[in-house]
C-alpha cells in the first residue's frame, strides 16, 4: 500500500463497490466539489452533507466529505448563499474539502443500502425485491482453438464472466471458421486471396453494460486476427447483483405488534408510521431505504408479510389492501447506517489516514 492516498483512490474503491452507471437517470453521485488528485488528510461520512457538516469535517481535519445524498441534486446557477446547498457548497470550497455523493448507485447494488438494513434486522436468505434488466451484456466470438485460453483469460481481466459468486464463466463451442482474405488483408492464418478454414472456439461471456468499452478493448488487443467476429446482445435478463429492495426471513415468525417493536430496537427509531395490526404472523420482510412506496406491489408479488420503507403517502398506505403490513420508519432512519458501508469499505481498503462517522444529525425533521 503506498504511503498517500489521493481522494481519487477512495473514489476508484467507492466506485468498484457501488458504480456509478447503476445510479438513476435523475440522480447526481459522483464529485461534487474538489480534486481527484488532492491526498486525503481525512474523511468524514454522512447521510447528507450540510453546513454543519463540512463545520465538523473542518473541526476534525477533513477534506473529504462521503454522503449517500448528493447535496448538489438541481442544477445551480449562481452560488450567493441564498440556500443551504450553496452555503454548504461555499465553505467546502472556501475550505479545500471535496464532497463526493453515493447515492441511487448504493441503493441498486445488492450488498448497498438495503442490505445494510436486512443486516441490521437480522433477515436470512436474502434476494433483491427486483432485479435491473438491461444492465447485462452478452458477447459472443471466434478464436483459433489455440488461442482461445489467453483472449479468455485478458477478458476475464478486464471484468467479463462474473456470474454472482462464480468468476471466469465463459461457454465455448468448437467448429470449423472459414474466410477469404482480400489481396489487402494481412491474415494471421492463412494468405491473401486464398479460401482458408480454423478449427475455432465459439466463446460467449456474459458482463455488466458499463465494462462493454474496457472489455472490447481487451478482446481486440489479445485477439491474434486483425478482423474479430463477434457479436454483442443487450440483456432482458434481470441483473440478481442490481436491483431496488430486499426480502428476507426473520430467524423466528412475530407478530405485526411485535414486529414494530423489533424495528424499533434494531433500527433505533422513536416513531414508525403503520397500517392497522392484527393477529397475522410475520415472517418474510421486505425492505426499501428512502422513498420505497412504489415497491409496495412488489412486496405483495414476492410473498412478504410485512414492508420497511419510508415517505409512504396517505393513499399509498391504502396499497397494502391487507395483503401486508407496511411499516414506515423514516427517510433518514431508513438510510442513516448507510454510513457504516462506507466506513468498512474504505477502512478495508486504507489505513494510512482518519475515517469518521459524522456525529451531526441531519435529520429535518422532528417528532413530538
């Protein structure tokens, strides 16, 4: 490990766990104020970053500050201080402290947010509540059977066959290729103007969209012919690594009564929002971080007893339709241990400067 870590190391960690093409279209993670290439003297880790905030990374000597909630959202057009956002983003500037947001790209992978909750409510044999379709890619080609372990090998370096828990994934078929080379062409094998045949490996992989321009660059510099066949196919399958939501067991059956009083306890909340309880056992729990309302159908699709979600609208409440019970335990509840992801992620990865967990409350809001 070298000796200084730049802000743009934790990026490149941040980046590999939750990346950042897996954030919603309307979303803003990323850097939002700094440079990449400043060393880290410190990092501070918040649910938002506000005035209060970057006052405390200040206080601790940090010039990084990780939040799930971009606090740059809207595009700004001025930076008077009219608003928090710009006095926030004026004393980080005035400061030298980066902000850098992980926010919807956290939320879709599955060992995120929601995974963080299911952890913290003890749930087993987790699954997402719904899977991305159109994040895969599948890419088939030709090589000379010879051949056919060190293209398969550079792919596979560059990200390509990773199936959940299993790497290096590829399926190959072998056949028999056949070409002429023009009077232009420089083949590999055989020679110009002369029908040529090659026992060759059909080889398919599957891998996320984003790594589709490292992956083709790999492919193209290990392949020996200067023309490659191939094929690359968009994905309906649903990604089991990204999606929204979680459903899990709890290790024993409770009830809807006691179920409040367990999400109390292990989330640390002093008001949940509820449907009406009744004698049903719940068992099978899923969970949404944030504004999860419109999982509610989802829930009730997969079985659960009970929903975990937060900013649930009056009428939305009506959804469960007595199918489940909706339990409604706060934006910032819901959300605010996505600080420990964080804190083992880079922890894990650095020891060569301070990681703190943000002691502000940035709640809004209050209860009486």
């Amino acid at each position: 490990m070298k000796e200084k870590s730049t802000i743009g190391d934790i990026i490149k960690v941040l980046e590999q766990y939750a990346p950042i093409p897996y954030q919603e279209s309307y979303d803003n993670s990323g850097l939002q104020t700094g440079h990449a290439s400043d060393e880290v003297k410190g990092v501070l880790l918040t649910l938002d970053c506000t005035e209060a905030v970057i006052e405390e990374a200040i206080a601790k000597g940090c010039n990084l500050v990780v939040a799930h909630h971009p606090v740059i959202f809207k595009g700004l057009k001025s930076l008077t201080g009219r608003s928090y956002v710009e006095r926030t983003i004026i004393k980080a500037i005035q400061n030298n402290i980066a902000i850098y947001a992980c926010h919807t790209n956290l939320d879709s992978v599955h060992n995120g947010v929601n995974a963080k909750i299911a952890e913290k409510l003890k749930l087993q044999n987790t699954r997402l509540l719904t899977s991305k379709p159109h994040t895969l890619m599948q890419l088939a080609f030709f090589v000379p059977v010879n051949n056919s372990d060190e293209v398969l090998n550079a792919i596979h370096k560059a990200g390509a066959g990773q199936i959940g828990e299993y790497s290096d994934c590829s399926f190959q078929v072998q056949g028999t290729g056949r070409f002429l080379p023009s009077e232009n062409a420089d083949p590999t094998i055989g020679k110009p103007g002369k029908p040529e045949q090659v026992q060759e490996n059909r080889i398919e992989v599957i891998f996320p969209a984003f790594k589709q321009q490292r992956i083709m660059q790999a492919l193209l510099e290990a392949h020996p012919y200067e023309e490659v066949a191939h094929y690359l196919t968009l994905l309906e399958n649903g990604n089991q690594e990204v999606g929204i939501g979680m459903i899990g067991e709890l290790t024993e059956p409770l009830s809807e009564q006691n179920l409040l009083d367990y999400l109390k306890k292990h989330m640390q909340l002093s008001v949940i929002r509820y449907t009406p309880v009744g004698d049903k056992k719940i068992k099978r729990v899923a969970v949404c971080g944030g504004s999860g309302s419109f999982l509610i159908k989802d829930a009730i699709r997969q079985g659960a007893d009970a929903y975990v979600t937060a900013d649930v609208k009056y009428h939305e409440f009506f959804d469960a339709e007595g199918k489940l019970l909706i339990a409604d335990i706060g934006h910032y509840e819901s959300e605010v241990f996505t600080k420990e992801i964080f804190y083992d992620t880079i922890s894990k990865n650095f020891a060569n400067f301070a990681v703190y967990l943000s002691e502000v409350n940035t709640n809004p809001i209050r209860y009486t």
